[in-house]
C-alpha cells in the first residue's frame, strides 16, 4: 500500500505553462521541474514567459544585485 497517492489531475483553476511541451495546462500534468505555475488564470499561463523574461530584465538591472563581488576594485589598496 502506498503511503503517498500521486495526484495525477490537478484543481480546477490551477493553470500552469509546461516549458517541455509549451502549452497551457489546467492542473499539474508535467513534472514541477518542468513547469511554471501555477497561476490563477489561463490567461496568466500563456504570458508566462513573457513575465518571465520581464522579471529577468528587473533582476539584472537591479542594483541591490551588482554590489561588486567579482569584479575588480577601483579602490588600489584591495
């Protein structure tokens, strides 16, 4: 007997953006390791490289995350 049963259908109103197949799901059908999600509406699903990638350019142009460690100093006594 199984300790865990594998939740094989999602809940109604999960949508998730499977990254191997590049379509919108209505429950977990892919492996989380190949997914987004999950979101609120359809709709949020299919933008969900688009966010991702808007995300991405925030964090890369974030300050907090250039604080300087690996590149080199200015400062000569370091």
């Amino acid at each position: 007997m199984a300790l865990f049963k594998k939740r094989t259908v999602g809940k109604p109103g999960e949508w998730y953006y499977c990254l191997q197949h590049k379509k919108v799901e209505e429950g977990p059908e892919c492996p989380a390791k190949d997914r987004f999600g999950p979101y609120a509406s359809r709709v949020e699903a299919t933008q969900a490289m688009e966010t991702a990638r808007e995300r991405n350019l925030e964090w890369e142009n974030d300050p907090r995350w250039h604080d300087g460690a690996g590149r080199p100093s200015d400062d000569p006594g370091t």
